[in-house]
C-alpha cells in the first residue's frame, strides 16, 4: 500500500473546534484529531462523528489523535465500548493507529477501555510518535 504521501492528498470531513476528520480517499484512510480537552456531549458527538465516516467512506486505516484532549469519564468510558463494540461488528477497518500524549492517565484509560471491548476485528497500536504511527498503518 505505501506510505501517505502528503498532506494535499487529505480532504476535511468532519469540522468542530474539538475534532476533525480528514480522508485521503484513494488510500482509504481516516485521521481524526481531537484538538483539545472536551465535554460529554462533544466526546460523543465526535464519536459518532468518527465511526460515521469510517463507515461512510469505507476507511480500512485510521489514525486515532488524543494528545491534545481530556480523558473521558467512566460514563462516557462504557458509552464508547458500547459504540466501538456495535461498529466494530460491519467495520472496514484493518488497522488503527492511536496517539497519545505520555500522560500516564490517558494511557491507563485507553487500556481500562479497550480490556472492556470484547473484540477488535483490526490490528491497533499505541503510539506516541506520530511518524511511527503513520509508518505502521502504512507498512505493507
């Protein structure tokens, strides 16, 4: 498949002063940035938001971005495994890259979350570095 090329081939598909979503549809590959801490309400609509267009536009690589956000209440936390867990059963996803900031909290929630979820029919990994990251979901 190789690497992604450059930013010019990324087109804005979902736009909020707390998230976008952007695709470069000839590789079928998603980024979703969160671009700071959020509320409930803005943490689920972003979710909708993500899973919609990985559906939506087919998306079999996806970069997950969580250093700029804040980590999500317990509510929200057992929200998102019933969300990811009903995606995950159509999803086009092949592999999903998340990237943290080293903040140990974050990192500990990611791992309480994703235990919770019974099945992940892709390939994650967790990454700090996002030139890894990107080197990862792009590697053949």
């Amino acid at each position: 498949m190789g690497h992604l090329e450059t930013a010019q081939t990324l087109v804005a598909v979902f736009i909020a002063d707390y998230l976008t979503v952007n695709l470069a549809a000839d590789q079928k590959y998603l980024e979703a940035r969160w671009s700071r801490p959020v509320n409930s309400e803005e943490f689920r609509q972003g979710w909708e938001a993500i899973t919609h267009k990985i559906s939506e536009h087919s998306a079999e690589l996806l970069l997950l971005d969580f250093r700029l956000t804040s980590t999500p209440s317990i509510t929200d936390q057992n929200w998102l495994v019933e969300r990811v867990m009903a995606a995950n059963k159509n999803t086009p996803l092949r592999r999903s890259a998340r990237l943290f900031s080293k903040d140990i909290l974050q990192n500990i929630i990611h791992e309480i979350v994703t235990d919770k979820i019974e099945l992940f029919p892709y390939g994650y990994q967790v990454f700090w570095a996002e030139a890894s990251a990107k080197q990862w979901l792009f590697e053949d």
